[in-house]
C-alpha cells in the first residue's frame, strides 16, 4: 500500500510577482497531485475488505484485513486450542503443555522425577519399574534407569530344518529397506548358480561333451556323463630293441614306499656285462695315405649294456661310464712292397691304442692281416671309439667275419 505524497508546492507561487509565468497553476501541475492521490487510494484496504471469520480461520486470503474480532475468530478455530494456550497463566516452573482431552482445553503437564528441562533439551535420569524386556532372537534390555541395548542373538533361537513354507526377513530395496517377510520358496525361485558369488562356469557344463582319452600305454576312457575305467596296455607300446640303459627307465612299484617309481635300465642290469662282434660284409676302399674309420656293417653278436653300437658309423658310443676290452682284425687283400699298414684305436678322434706293419719283403704281399687292441677306460660314459685304418697305397680291406672285424668286451 502506498501513501500519498504532495507532488508540487503551490505556497510557493504566493511570493512570486503578479505576472511572473511561474505564478500561475497549470492543468498538468494539478493532473499530477490528482494522480499520487488516485494512487494513494487505490492501494488502501476499504471498510469492505475486512476479512470474514472464514476467511479469518482459514488464513489463506492475503488480500483483507483481519480484525480484533476475527483474530478472536482465528483463536477458538480448531477447538480453540490457540486461545486455551493464550489463556493459560505462567506457572513460574518447568511444565510440558499437552491437551486435556476430558476438559477440553490446554494444560500444563508437570514434570517428575527422574526427567528435566534446561533450555529446549528434556533429559531423562531413569524411569524404574519400566523395562525392556529382550524378545525371541535378541539378547540386552533392563530397566529404563540407565540407557540399555539390545542385540541380535542367534544363540537365543531354537535350532530347527526349515521347509519351503517357512519365512525370512530381508530389507526391501525397492521400497526405502522397509523390513518385510517372504517363504524361502519364494528365496529359492529367485537363486540361480549364476548368481552365486563363488560361481564358476567351468563347473556347470555339459558332462557329455568333455571326453577322457586314454593316453599312451592305456585303454579306456570316454565322456565324464558315466564312470570310466582305464587299464594299463603293454601290447599297445612300441617295441624298442636299443636301449640306453643310462637314461631309459622302467615303471615299478615299491612295495616298501608304497608307491610307483621309476628306475634307470642299467640299475636293472646291476653287474651284467655286454659284449659283442661286428664285421665287415664287403669290401672297403682305402685311398693311399688317406686315414679312413672301418665302417663293421653287420653284427654277429650284440649284447652290449653300457654302450651301443651303429653298423652304419662302425663307431661304439658309451652310454654309461665302462671299461671296454677291444679287439680288431683288419685283412688287406694285397700291400704292395715297401708300404705300411697302420691300425688306430680312437676315444673321442684321439688314439689310444696302435699297431703299425711295414711290407719290407721286396714283394707285393698277396694278403696282409694286422690285429689291434687292448683296454680302454671310458670314465665320462660318453665317450665314442673308432678304428682307423692308413695304408702307403690305394688298397681294399676285406670282407667277412673272418677278415675285417672288431670285437668289444664290457668289464665295468
């Protein structure tokens, strides 16, 4: 609401001289004041727009005026609770104001012992002779003389199989974890494996798809949807006819460890010895001064147990560390006159034993035998012996067991 203010000051005119432009009043001076007058009076409350006592009660209308009899009005609205509490005379102490509901008005509650008001705080010392009393599944409580707690406790519960029917509580995050009820048939219907924190897929396959194959030296097997049987297949093996009795091993049980193990051929053999002779089934060329390993390609007896020997290097390997006897026998069809013959025993391309024969007998002599042998210590079991044979001239060994030849004896 505005108020009105004078808007030109006309008293002003009066001292001016008579004829003096500005003495005179003008319409618009005149429009002006009428306007701050019409403006005034618009924006004041008429007598008309005094609020009813509805208006008054309701107290919502802010376009009226309300009364001292229509805030009396206001005060006896709602049982007229607003005007009990105005009458109510101070009681110079601590008091709660409540509703009398049987006198119909507003009283003042008096506050006992063991509960104070300081300020705007209630504080409670203990009520005695009121308790909580601990339910099913909860353990704490006590008299309301101190602050007690109260807390959940399986170990108060009877223990008991649960069935389909039977209900749980849980918190329903839909709807602000309001506490409710469901059966655990209900839980169950919503479990998956899936859902499972410890889930793993691989657990949760089809059994008819993955097949157990029996490896090698095995029968047996199938898919994982029925039991299977494995059983032990020697005729399925290969069979090997060289061994390294070294490093091949044999399958055992050990009665006295209760278990399979594993052992080593030649622990097997322990103290037996191999031996064995291979010769030469043709002819082999030798070129003059040319030293060249006798090839023995065919085998009269092999039974060797800590070496081998190839008929296509003529070379005996050891296979585990020996001592070896060795002989060899090499015939050379025809020397020519003044020309040697030389035998060497090699371990790893050095000689260890030597038998040299010179022809000195003016003559081509028609057929020439030179032996050569002796004991050889192999202590790595590695090792690789080979006989050499150098002639002054181009000639031919001999072929047959009789004639070109080497014999090996293991003793250790």
């Amino acid at each position: 609401m505005a108020d009105y203010s004078q808007v030109n000051d006309y008293s002003a005119k009066d001292a001016l001289s008579t004829g003096n432009p500005l003495k005179l009043i003008k319409g618009s001076d005149i429009d002006q004041e009428f306007s701050a007058i019409q403006t005034a009076i618009a924006t004041k409350f008429d007598s008309t727009d005094i609020a009813t006592a509805g208006e008054a009660q309701a107290g919502v209308s802010n376009t009226v005026v309300i009364t001292p009899a229509r805030l009396t009005a206001w005060a006896q609205n709602d049982a007229g609770v607003i005007e009990d509490l105005q009458a109510l005379a101070d009681p110079n102490a601590d008091r709660l104001i409540f509703w009398d509901d049987s006198a119909g008005a507003a009283a003042f509650l008096t506050v006992g012992t063991g509960l104070t008001i300081s300020g705007t705080t209630i504080t409670s010392t203990g009520v005695s002779g009121v308790s909580i009393v601990a339910g099913n599944g909860l353990s704490g409580g006590g008299e309301l003389t101190t602050s007690r707690t109260v807390d959940l406790d399986y170990n108060e519960l009877t223990a008991a199989t649960p069935v389909a029917a039977d209900l749980i509580s849980f918190a329903d995050i839909s709807d602000s974890n309001t506490v409710k009820k469901a059966t655990i048939t209900t839980l169950n219907s919503l479990l998956t494996l899936a859902g499972l924190g410890d889930y793993d897929a691989n657990d949760n396959i089809d059994h008819s798809t993955i097949t157990l194959t029996a490896g090698e030296g095995l029968t047996g097997g199938g898919t994982i949807d029925a039991s299977r049987s494995f059983a032990l297949d020697v005729g399925g093996l290969t069979e090997e006819t060289t061994l390294d009795v070294a490093n091949d091993v044999i399958v055992f049980y050990d009665s006295s460890a209760a278990a399979h193990r594993k052992v080593p051929i030649d622990s097997l053999v322990g103290s037996t010895l191999g031996e064995g002779k291979w010769y030469r089934s043709s002819t082999q060329a030798l070129t003059a001064g040319v030293a060249a390993t006798v090839v023995f390609n065919a085998a009269e007896v092999s039974s060797l147990t800590r070496g081998s020997f190839s008929t296509t290097t003529g070379q005996y390997t050891a296979t585990a560390v020996t001592r070896i006897w060795i002989e060899s026998s090499i015939t050379i069809a025809a020397i020519n006159d003044d020309q040697p013959i030389t035998i060497e025993i090699q371990v790893d391309g050095t000689t260890k034993l030597r038998t040299r024969f010179y022809n000195d007998t003016d003559n081509d002599t028609p057929e020439q035998t030179v032996r050569c042998g002796g004991l050889l210590d192999l202590p790595n079991g590695t090792e690789v012996v080979r006989v050499r044979v150098t002639t002054g001239s181009s000639e031919t060994i001999s072929a047959g067991t009789a004639y070109s030849n080497v014999s090996i004896m293991e003793l250790a």
